[in-house]
C-alpha cells in the first residue's frame, strides 16, 4: 500500500523535464509538448502586444491630467473662423487647448494648419464630436482635464435663423445647456461665452451699453438670450467664473496669414458682408447684394460696429485671465463706431482695387437698423480696447487671405 501510495503522488506531480531527457522522449510525446510550448510562447507574445498598445496601460494623455503651470482651454466649435482664430492665439500664448467642433460650419483645414504650428505632444487636440450630443460630450469631459471652457460653437446668421428657428433653438441654447452640466459635472471652474449684440434687438438708444434693454427680434439673438439666462440663473449658486462677451460684426483675419475665413459655399448667401464683397471682387458672384436701403440711417443702409477678429480674440484671452470665482463679467466687444454698409463697401472696393458692382435689395427678415458699442466697461475692467480699427486696413488683411485661398481650405 505504501508503494502504491508513492506512485499516485509521482504520477500528480512529475519531476520536471530536462532538455536532456525530452531528446528520449517518444516523437509523438516530443512533439506535443513543442506544439504546447510553441502556443504558449505565441500567447505570451501576443499578449504583450496587446498591452503595450492599449490606453489602460500607457501612462495618461497630457490632455487628460492637470499640470502646473498650464491651463487647458477647451474651444468648443474651434474650427470655425472665429474659434480658429481664438485656438491659435491660446496655443501662441502656451495655452493646452482641445478643440472640439462637428464640422458642420467649421473647416478641417483651419485644425490642420494649427497642428503644423504647434506639433509638440500635450499642445493641441482636435475632438471630431457634436455638443448636441450628450454621450459624446459626457465622453470628452470624463476624457479631458478642462481648466476652462470658450463656447463658440453655434450657427450664427439671422437671416436663416428666421427660416429655422428650431434649429438655432437647438443648437445654441440646448446645447449651451448640455456644456454647462457638463462643466458643473467636472467641475470645470472657467467659462468664457461668446455671445452677440443680437441679444439687445434694436434699441431705442446709441450706443450700446451693457445695461441696455435685452429685446432680440431674430431667433439667434433670441437662442443667445436663452443660452445667457441659463448661464446667468446657474451662476447664482455656483463657484464657477463666468464672462460674457456680446460682441459685433467681425471682420479680417489673422495678420500673420495662416487663418482666414472660408463659409461653405452653400452658406455664403447667408454669411457676412465681408465674405460676399470678396466673392464678387474674385468674380464668384456677379455683385454684391445690399438688402436695405430706406432705414432711418444717414444713407438709409444699415450702421454696424465692425470688430476685428485679432481684437475680438484678445478680448476673449483677457476675459479668461480676468475671470474670478463666483463672478460674473458681461461685456461689449465693439469699436465703439458705427459704419454704414455703404461705407463698408467702399473700403472693400478699395481693400481690393475692384469695384465692385452693387445691387440695392429690400430689406432682410430680422435685421435693425443701428447697432453700436459702447466699450467703456470692457476698457476700464479688462484694460481691453480695439487696436484695428481702420475699416479698410481689416479688409486687406481678409483679402490677402482670400487669394492666397480662392476655394478656401478645400485644398488642406
């Protein structure tokens, strides 16, 4: 019994192999247990494989932990043309910035050219996703360590918010809502809203003052109030810091050639003033349009503030500095002057050397008649006032752009 007893324990636990005695084995016993060690081998080789491409494993995005000493700024609808333009000032000041835009307004090529300029690992990251969607904007908020939050993103012309009033609805005001629980969430402490003159209708008197009355007459000055309120009412009992930048009519683009604007064709129609006197100065259009000509203005066209993009973004940049806890900031981002649309067309005319024909309309849905800033406020808060204020030293900047991009970023 005892020897039997020895014989069932060797046979549950053999000795180990040596390679000198695995050369005895039989060939079918010999090559099963190369067969198995050959797997396992495969198996281990694999499996390191696997580990050392998974995220799980890999040490953490610099975009997803907070530093010392950086701040990362998320740039919703940062590929449009103010948003752009926004992300390369932060990125030029060391900012970390994610832009995060559908592209249903915005242009790829603008993120691409961002990427040359700043390549660097941690620097910049472009999120293809749409704030209306709230499993995908869950997802970049648990992702990302955010410091701060630039809300662009939104569709942003009058005349078709008048044909689609739902959508600007959606889009600006229920998904500013979506950001903003998002942001509460995570705890992300700074948010810097881009807003418009829009949201004070046609006041009675000029200029604007931040105090004026708030009476939009168009959906998307309606959806910006909306979206403002919402903010307004949830800062009551919040820490976050808060700014609010009504801003005016933007024109130009970057002084150092790298952004431009560039509207799809099919919104062009919709889009600014500056967009359409260079399509008809490159020939694309056989003139340019003036809706309104009896309005109660010194040449019956409409007066607008028209506000550089490189001002609007150095206000935006110093709003964010500024921003402190359990405060709000609400500002106008303007020049302070008003110009009629023919006085614009003239210094396109002269911004681009043609002259350009010009065909007077009746009126747009949802337009007014004189809209101007006061910037008393943002000067003497922000230390911020407009440095580019010749009208037609804007456009030729804007027009330089334009032909060194004829079909815009098409070709990146």
């Amino acid at each position: 019994m005892l020897n039997s007893s020895v014989v069932r324990t060797q046979r549950r636990n053999p000795r180990p192999l040596s390679l000198g005695e695995m050369d005895c084995l039989e060939p079918k016993t010999k090559n099963n247990l190369i067969g198995k060690l050959l797997l396992v081998a495969s198996l281990l080789i694999l499996a390191i494989v696997v580990i050392s491409q998974s995220s799980s494993f890999t040490s953490p995005s610099a975009f997803s932990r907070r530093e010392e000493g950086v701040t990362h700024v998320l740039v919703t609808g940062g590929a449009g043309y103010i948003g752009s333009h926004a992300a390369l000032r932060l990125l030029r000041d060391s900012y970390r910035v994610t832009i995060v835009d559908n592209l249903s307004r915005g242009n790829l090529g603008a993120v691409k050219t961002l990427q040359r300029l700043f390549p660097q690992t941690g620097r910049l990251q472009f999120i293809y996703a749409d704030l209306g969607d709230p499993i995908a904007v869950e997802k970049i908020f648990s992702e990302n360590a955010f410091d701060a939050v630039m809300h662009f993103a939104a569709v942003a012309y009058v005349g078709e918010s008048t044909l689609y009033p739902l959508k600007y609805y959606h889009n600006i005001t229920s998904n500013t809502l979506g950001v903003l629980e998002a942001m509460a969430r995570h705890k992300v402490k700074k948010l810097i809203y881009s807003s418009t003159c829009a949201t004070y209708g046609e006041p009675e008197k000029m200029p604007i003052t931040e105090d004026t009355p708030q009476v939009p007459i168009n959906p998307y000055g309606k959806a910006k109030k909306m979206a403002e309120d919402m903010i307004l009412d949830f800062s009551k009992n919040s820490d976050m810091a808060v700014m609010i930048l009504r801003y005016f009519n933007v024109i130009g683009s970057d002084p150092g050639g790298r952004l431009g604007e560039a509207p799809r064709p099919e919104l062009r129609e919709q889009g600014r003033i500056s967009g359409a006197c260079f399509d008809a100065a490159r020939g694309f259009i056989p003139g340019l349009q003036v809706k309104g000509t009896d309005y109660k203005t010194s040449d019956g066209t409409c007066i607008r503030d028209y506000i550089d993009v490189t001002d609007l973004v150095d206000a935006h940049v110093k709003a964010l500095e500024k921003a402190q806890p359990r405060k709000v900031g609400i500002y106008n981002v303007g020049t302070g002057k008003g110009r009629s649309v023919k006085e614009f067309v003239e210094a396109c005319k002269k911004a681009t050397g043609v002259e350009i024909k010009v065909d007077f309309l009746p009126r747009r849905p949802g337009d007014y008649a004189e809209v101007y800033s006061d910037p008393t406020k943002i000067l003497k808060d922000l230390n911020w006032t407009a440095r580019f204020t010749n009208l037609q030293d804007s456009l030729q900047v804007a027009w330089r752009w334009q032909k060194l991009h004829p079909h815009g970023y098409a070709s990146y």
